[in-house]
C-alpha cells in the first residue's frame, strides 16, 4: 500500500497537479501559438508584433492568471528557458492574444524563437509551451541589393479591343557556388507581376500568384523563404519564371466596357526582383541578389494572363535550365528596370495555396472528341492534366460553371474572359503538366484534342484559396440547410483568393466592398480572416478616394464616374468594426482610423440636417425581387449605422471627444431619420422587407416603435409566401432583425423554404456554391436564358451573408464584448426544427453549441473554452425546470443564475462542458 501511494504522490507531482478544497486541478495546455495571426511566419516586418495562444484544460471555470513569454535568438537559448531577445517576466493578466512585443529593436533577416508558460485561477503554474519562432524581413531599404530584371518579349502589337495580347512568360536564372558550409539560407523575393521562384529544379514553397495583388504605386509586397534544405555544396542554380498577372494583365471588365486601358494598369512589363542570404558556419555571410548577371529567356509558357489563361508548349521546354550543369549561354542579358514608387512590405496576409484536390465524379461526351469533366462542386483554381500522346498535340482545356442541355459547358456568362488552357505535349511517355499563373472559377472541364479517349485520372481539380474553411461547424435536422453551410463555405473559399472577390469566374473577379462588408461578419465564423482582411483593408485604405468615400473595389486599378456607392463605401467602417468584434484588434482600428474620419466628414459634407443622400452609383439593394427600396434610405441608414459603429471604435481606441462625438452625429442621425422614414404606427415611408430590416438591425427605430416595425416585417413576409423581396443588403438583415425582435420561427421558415427566392431554390436545383441571383438557374432551364448568358455568377458569397444568422442566432454564439472573452450562447430555439449543433472557433478557444427536443423538453450541450465565460440564454419561465445533468440548476456551484423573467432564464457559466435541459411551453 505504501508503495502505490509513494508511486500515486509521485506521478501527481510530476504532473505538476495541484488541490483545491474538494477537486485535483490539472494544470493548463497551451496550443496553438501565433505571431501576428500567422503559426512560424517567415519574414514579417512589424517591428512589435503581437503574439497569442489558446489554453486548454479540465475542468470548470478556468482561466488564466498571469504568464510569461520568453524571446530568445536560438532555440538553444530558448531551452535553456533564457529570454536573451525579451522576457515579459510573469504577468498579471487574463490576455492570451494581442499581446505586443516589448523587447529591444528587431534585426532584418533574423530568426526569433519563443515560448510562453501561464498561471491559471488558483496560480498554478504550466509547463512551458512547445517553442515557436519566427523571422524578420528587411526591415530597411538600404538591405535590399536586388535589382528589378526582366526579359523583353516585345510590346502590344494588337487592337485593345478586337485581339487579346498574351505575351509569353519570362524566365530567369543565376548560377552560384558555395564551397562552406550553410549554417542558414534565406530568399526575399517580389515582383511586379507573378512569380514562381525555383532553386535547384524544385519549386521554392507552396505557394501561388506570388506576390499578390497590391496598388503598386503604393506598395509591393514581398515573401520570405527559409531555403537552408535546399541550398546544396559546390553549383546552385535559382530561377524565376515571371508573367504579367494584375500587374500588367487583364484584370476585371475594363475590355467589356472598353475602357481607355483594358490592360497594363500598372505597368508594361513584368520583373523580378530578390536576393538570397547565405549565413555560413564560420560566421561569414554573402548576398546573391538579382543583378545584370542573371541570365533570361523565354520558354514553354507562350501565354500566361491571370484571367485568359495559360497556354504551355512543352516542345520548348528548357530542360534542366534551373539546375546545375545547364548550358546558359544562348540565353539574354536580363533587361533592368526602375524601382517601384510602391513601398516593399511583407506581405501581412494569408498566401494562396493549394487546399483541396478534387477527382472527377463524371466523364461524358456531348459531341465526338469533346469530353466533359465533373468535379463535383463549383470551385476556384486550375485543372492538372495527365496526357500521353505524339509530339505537337494540342489539348485545350476550358471551364464552365454549369452545363448547357446539350451537355456543352456554358461560357456565356464568362463574358469575355476566355478561361482557357492549352497543352502542347513533348511526345515522351505520361506528361503531366498544371498552369502557373492563372486561375478559374468552374465545376465542369472541357478537354477537346485528348488523344484517345481519357479516363478520370486525366484532369484533378486544384482547389486554391487564401483560407481555410476550418473555423466552424454547423449541423441541423434539416438536409438541405446542411447543403447550404458546406455550399456557403464553397463559395468563400473560391473568392477569398489574395481579395475577396465577388466572383471567380467572369471578367469581373474584382474586391468588390458591398459584398465584403456584408459578408464580412459570416466569413470570420467560417475562416480564420484576421490575417487575410488585415491585408485587405491596406488594399481598401490605399484606394480610399481624395475626397473620402472609399470606392467600390479595392485595389483600384481604374475607375469610372461615381466610382463609390453607399453599403459599398461603408467597408471601410464595417470591415475593420468587425475586426475589432471578432478578434479583438485595436491596431488596425489604430491604422485605418484617419481614414475613417475622412471618410465620415465626407459623408457629413454630402449630407443635408444629418440625412446622407444615395450618392454615387446608387446601386441600392442589390438584385432585390419586386420591391426597391430607394436608395436616400439606404444612405441614410449606412450613415447612422457608421455613427455608431465610430463611437464604439472610438471608445475602443480611448478617444473620448471622438466618441463622444460619433456618439451624438448618432443620436442626431437618428431622430433625423426617424421623422423622415418612420411613421408613427411603426411602419416605414418605404414600407419594404430591406427598408425594416436596416432600421431594425442599425438600431434606427424608436425604443417604442421597434417591435411594431418588426411586426411589420414580419406581416409582409408572410404576405409574400413566406419568402423574401430582398437582396445583398436586405436578406441577412431580415434575418437577424427577425430573430432579435422574437420571430424565430418565421426566420426558420424563411431559413428552410425552397421556393423562388430563397436558399433553399438554389440548393433543390443542385447548387454546389452560392449564387449571385435567387434564380440563377432551374434544372429545366436547358436553353440558359439571356440573364444567365449576361449577367450571372454560380460562385458569389452575398446571399451566403445568412452564415451570420446561423451562427449568432440558429446555434446561438455571439460575443458580448470583443474577442470572444464574454461570450453570449443564445440559440433561437423553435419547433421548426429538430436539432442544431455546432461549433467555432475563435481567437479564444472553440465554443460549441447544440440544442435539440426530447418531447417537451429542450436539451442542450455547450462547450466554453479556458480563460472565457459566458451567458446563456434559455427560453424558460421555471428555474426549477432547468436541469445541468441531472441536477436543479440553483444547486450546482459552478453556474450562476443572473436573471429570470417572464420569456427566459439567463445563466452565467465558465469554461467547461454542460448539458441542460429544460420543460419549454410554447
């Protein structure tokens, strides 16, 4: 006995456990560090940037206390637990995210490696964290050596508008020796254009349409790239394959609207521009940058534009042209061009990559010799095809959304961007071959000139995106709502490629703001976008107009009159409001706040006793269905909802007069607004579905008058067949607005009907993806009709802006404060459905949400991850009819009863897991 209770005392303290008065606490887990949103970030130029982590742990009602975070400059420093860079020492804080770095100056072109232990609530202490690191870019211009070298190809010869131009792509090459030991190799490379970056025949990382896509008059981004695995002793070779991408492409539809320019917006030609960093292990260290004595040519890849596509002819390959031993001397003297006026930055956001790779499902063959590949669902990406054949045999490879009755891919409403990519085999054995430098929206491959007859393994779908579509879960009684979650996360992957674009697909693929910002608040609960709107909001701060409205797209690469419209504008407010909601960021609150206030005294200027006219394009509710909405309404409501969203910014950033401010233009604004478009027995002059949703949901309606006007709401909708009039702006506002004023059940009809509009239509006819119209397309609509052939997109994320409602009110998580730290569990409890679960995971941990009915009582499972809390809401008028196990809820310690009033009872809860049930009368 006493041996197992000496082997018992001895596994406990190794464990670092500790009592309490009646329970054994395990000490918290730390996972999942970052360094600026990103895990290990290569190359990043912030000069304080701020680290996070989520906790783990058994247990209720944990948190943590205090903790310490170590820098150190190797990982052997760090292991002797020896912070030599900084060393918070312990403490006193609750924070596990946003915390900023506070140790001495940063070095370029330098590793940093880190690690952080915690204390939890009864100041036990954790076990370290595994280590972490990351590395610095250059983080001033006299660093960089490189020059910008290039190829020349020739000048645009055609007419801009008859003929497309597609030069070919550019390659590059230096040869170099190392004969000491590499202790450490770095890359930092860009481009003006596209780049692909090769070093010894191998492509250097994973990722694509490298270096992104910036206002490069304003800034240009780099990457960074631990090479040390791939540098070799004695000859090195390091390429670079460059093409014209959003730098000097087609982007958008400027040649559909034949703009002045349709292409070379910000610049003629493409160059790249890098250097390598080699450290040595007797402590010497050189630079090989591009310069007059790399080497260029062309070669395979005769066409190469971002939106047209690619064409390779393999019977130009240059073999072995980026490895040792290759023969360069026929090869040109790279053309030097100027730097930039854009800043070099590192790129802050996510980089593209390869996610998901598709098989087909289906071949078919609607004509002799043209056959029809089936992916599945609709994505954004490109196509890799095998092939085997003689030498000069061109395959040509084309996409489209859907199909026509023949059985032919519909490219109509592609409109005029081509979306084609051809392959010229070599003749020698299997040939594999997948583009560079483009990307499509699709579903269906068309291959035409396949020698023989191909079978599924000739063409796998390359799924590219900027994000992973990780961050939630969602489940329901309900099949076809099911299809609609996966079909809405489909649809953001495939748009959130470098911006969030509103469409993959045709000659637009633009970041349009409107539907940014309305979707803005759905695209967190299904992605991680810190990282990815961060660097978005760059792009929208560096369009912002001179005169304060930001404009409709961002970048910008060309404008039109009146090039910003209210809903699309009030991104830059919306966006970075969301930021600071969901992952309690000040600093890009901090960055893009000048900007904000031009923008608000802009609308100030415009506006007439504090209403805010249409303005602009006037776009209004788009694609709404036989109601409009006019569009003063829908500025003057935008403009109130910015008041109140600069208020709490305001606060947030400890600017008092600001929000003080902001905080009476809002009152202002709404009394203003109250006499203009609210009547006195609560309807508005408009008397539209959009019209109460924005005034409900912007907090525009009198205290008094709200619920009447959500009565309304829900009487026209009921009117109508239980089905919406709304568009991008109206439908997701319908929805919460109906939820916050007690019509649940109503939103869950909406949330389920199939008939035209709705979600449910697009699914029942075999949706993959979100579409840009509520009927976009039928099953029998076999001769596509001039509105899908003009104007339609099977891939566009507005209408999936109900993500928000189905996450804040169908599961029920929300946040009160910022962060996630004081969470609101609220599910909109109904007969409509069965059961809901499911599950996000924010900045703070994953929270989980579900309900279900057992006869006449609601049970429930939350889930509240370490170091949160929160209030749940549950729809009951007894306390004593709430249950957690088995248990009267009024007896358990660990939860607390904050109120109980006629419609709920209102729980307070720590971390921890708890199932509740309760009888529910309706």
């Amino acid at each position: 006995m006493k041996i197992k209770l000496l082997v018992l005392l001895t596994v406990t303290f190794s464990l670092n456990v500790s009592f309490t008065k009646d329970k054994m606490v395990v000490p918290l887990v730390i996972e999942e560090l970052r360094v600026e949103y990103h895990e290990n970030p290569e190359g990043i130029d912030i000069e304080k940037p701020r680290f996070s982590w989520v906790l783990t742990g058994e247990g209720r009602n944990r948190y943590q206390s205090a903790y310490r975070i170590i820098v150190a400059s190797s990982i052997a420093e760090l292991e002797k637990n020896h912070g030599n860079i900084w060393d918070s020492g312990k403490t006193n804080s609750n924070n596990t995210n946003q915390i900023e770095y506070g140790g001495g100056a940063l070095i370029s072109n330098t590793s940093y490696y880190w690690k952080v232990k915690v204390w939890d609530e009864v100041a036990q202490e954790s076990q370290w964290s595994e280590a972490a690191r990351w590395s610095m870019g250059l983080l001033r211009f006299s660093q960089w050596k490189g020059l910008f070298i290039g190829h020349d190809v020739g000048y645009n010869q055609t007419d801009k508008y008859d003929s497309l131009y597609l030069p070919p792509a550019r390659y590059l090459r230096k040869s170099f020796k190392t004969s000491k030991k590499v202790k450490r190799a770095t890359a930092h490379t860009t481009a003006l254009g596209l780049y692909e970056l090769r070093l010894n025949g191998k492509k250097v990382g994973d990722s694509y349409l490298l270096p992104g896509w910036t206002d490069y008059n304003k800034r240009l981004h780099y990457q960074t790239f631990d090479i040390t695995d791939q540098i070799q002793q004695g000859e090195n070779v390091v390429g670079a394959i460059i093409a014209d991408g959003w730098y000097a492409g087609y982007v958008g539809y400027a040649l559909l609207v034949r703009l002045d320019k349709v292409r070379e917006f910000y610049g003629v030609n493409p160059s790249f521009m890098g250097q390598i960093h080699l450290e040595y292990e007797d402590g010497t260290s050189e630079i090989i940058a591009s310069d007059r004595s790399w080497k260029a040519n062309q070669g395979p890849t005769r066409e190469a534009d971002i939106l047209m596509g690619e064409t390779y002819d393999a019977r130009l390959e240059n073999s072995g042209w980026d490895s040792a031993g290759y023969d360069d001397s026929t090869w040109k003297d790279p053309k030097v061009y100027t730097y930039p006026n854009g800043r070099l930055q590192a790129h802050p956001g996510t980089l593209i990559k390869n996610t998901e790779l598709l098989k087909p499902v289906a071949i078919t063959e609607p004509q002799p010799g043209t056959f029809v590949f089936d992916l599945g669902k609709n994505i954004a990406g490109i196509a890799s095809l095998e092939v085997q054949g003689p030498k000069g045999t061109k395959v040509q490879l084309r996409f489209g959304e859907i199909l026509k009755g023949d059985g032919n891919i519909q490219t109509e409403n592609l409109r005029l961007a081509r979306a084609t990519d051809t392959y010229i085999l070599k003749g020698e054995g299997v040939e594999t071959w997948q583009p560079k430098f483009t990307y499509h929206g699709f579903q269906y491959v068309e291959v035409t000139g396949y020698p023989g007859k191909p079978n599924l393994n000739a063409i796998t779908g390359l799924v590219l995106s900027s994000i992973e579509t990780d961050a939630s879960t969602f489940s329901s009684s309900n099949a076809m709502n099911n299809t609609l979650f996966e079909n809405i996360k489909t649809t953001q992957s495939a748009n959130f490629i470098e911006v969030p674009t509103d469409c993959p697909q045709r000659d637009e693929r633009l970041g349009w703001t409107g539907d940014a910002q309305t979707y803005m608040r759905s695209a967190t609960y299904n992605a991680d976008v810190a990282a990815f709107m961060t660097k978005f909001l760059v792009d929208l701060d560096d369009a912002q107009r001179w005169y304060g409205a930001y404009p409709n797209f961002a970048p910008f690469p060309y404008s039109r009159p009146n090039q910003y419209s209210p809903a699309w504008m009030d991104a830059g407010v919306i966006i970075p409001y969301n930021m600071y909601k969901v992952y309690n960021d000040t600093r890009i609150l901090d960055y893009m706040y000048a900007g904000m206030q031009k923008f608000m005294q802009f609308q100030a200027d415009a506006s007439t006793d504090y209403l805010r006219p249409g303005g602009g394009n006037n776009w209004g509710d788009w694609l709404s269905v036989n109601e409009k909405t006019s569009n003063d309404f829908v500025g003057a409501s935008f403009y109130g909802y910015d008041a109140k969203l600069m208020a709490e910014m305001a606060k947030a950033l400890h600017k008092t007069e600001d929000f003080e401010k902001y905080g009476s233009l809002f009152k202002n604004i709404k009394k203003a607004f109250t006499e203009k478009y609210i009547l006195a027995n609560g309807r508005t002059t408009e008397d539209t579905q959009t019209s109460y949703a924005l005034a409900l949901y912007f907090d525009l309606y009198p205290v008094d008058l709200a619920q009447k006007g959500a009565d309304r709401l829900a009487e026209k909708i009921r009117a109508n067949g239980n089905k919406f009039t709304t568009g991008f702006l109206g439908t997701k506002h319908v929805m919460l607005a109906l939820s916050k004023y007690g019509h649940n059940d109503l939103a869950y009809t909406l949330f389920k009907q199939t008939e035209y509009p709705s979600w449910g239509y697009s699914v029942v006819n075999g949706s993959t993806s979100i579409w840009e119209r509520w009927n976009s397309y039928t099953k029998d609509d076999t001769a596509n009709s001039d509105l899908n052939a003009k104007m339609n997109s099977f891939s566009h994320y507005a209408f999936g802006s109900v993500a928000e409602w189905m996450f804040q009110h169908a599961i029920g998580i929300d946040t009160e404060d910022a962060g996630y730290r004081n969470i609101i569990v609220k599910p909109a409890i109904s007969k409509q459905m069965n059961d809901i679960k499911g599950s996000y995971k924010s900045i703070n941990g994953t929270i989980v949400s579900a309900w279900n009915w057992k006869g006449n009582k609601i049970m429930m499972h939350i889930e509240i991850p370490v170091n949160t809390k929160a209030k749940v809401y549950i729809p009951t008028t007894k306390i004593t009819d709430i249950k957690e196990g088995n248990r009267d809820i009024s007896k358990i310690q660990d939860i607390k009863i904050l109120e109980s009033n006629g419609g709920e009872t209102i729980l307070e809860v720590g971390s921890g897991k708890y199932s509740i049930s309760s009888k529910i009368t309706f």
